[in-house]
C-alpha cells in the first residue's frame, strides 16, 4: 500500500508540473482558472510569484506542488490503512442493498426497544 501512496504522489507531482501550477496560479488569468502560459514550468525561475514579489515564482511553485502530492498521498493512505483497494470495488453495486438492510435493522431494533423506553 506504500506502493500506491508513492505512486499517487508521484503522478500528482507530475500533472503539478506539467500544467497544474499554470492553471492554478497563473499571472495572466483569471480569478478561477489560469491560462497555461506557465505549462511544464515555463517562465517560472526567476519571477515573482503570485503569493509575493519576496518569493522567487520557482520556489513558490514547488511549495505548492508539494502540498497537492501530499494531499493525494494522505488521501490514498487513510483508503489503503483499512484494507486493500481492490477489494472495495465488487461491493460498490451492493451498496444500496447494505444500507437498506441497515436501515432495516436499525427500524427494527428501535420498535424494539421503544416500549422500553416509555416506560
């Protein structure tokens, strides 16, 4: 499962590189959405970056980068602590079932329980 972690990270880092930094925080674009100017890095090593002129754009940009990787990775890693991935995916078409017969279950005991509580 540290596979998977490092593995996620890793392709975030890459689509950080490649085209995130630019659609997140370009100089040229909007307030929403960049306009890739900045793709793979482009125009970023010496400027000023959008967060302050103190701060060299490159450095901004990797900053920022790391936080996307590391978001995914705890992401992946709270999935993979309680067990494997692989076996979450037959159970999703079960899903509506299981709860119903939570819901049920949960009916039921409650009626139970309710002249219990009355009294």
């Amino acid at each position: 499962m540290i596979w998977l972690s490092v593995m996620a990270a890793a392709v975030i880092s890459f689509q950080w590189f490649f085209w995130g930094y630019s659609l997140a925080f370009s100089h040229t674009a909007g307030k929403f959405l960049g306009d890739l100017e900045n793709i793979g890095f482009r125009n970023v090593l010496a400027a000023p970056s959008v967060g302050s002129p103190k701060i060299p754009d490159l450095l901004f940009a990797v900053y920022q980068g790391m936080f996307a990787a590391i978001t995914v990775a705890l992401a992946v890693g709270a999935v993979a602590e309680r067990g494997r991935m692989v076996r979450y995916f037959p159970h999703f078409p079960n899903l509506p079932l299981t709860h119903l017969k939570r819901a049920f279950s949960s009916l039921s005991f409650g009626l139970l329980l309710l002249p219990v509580l009355i009294l």
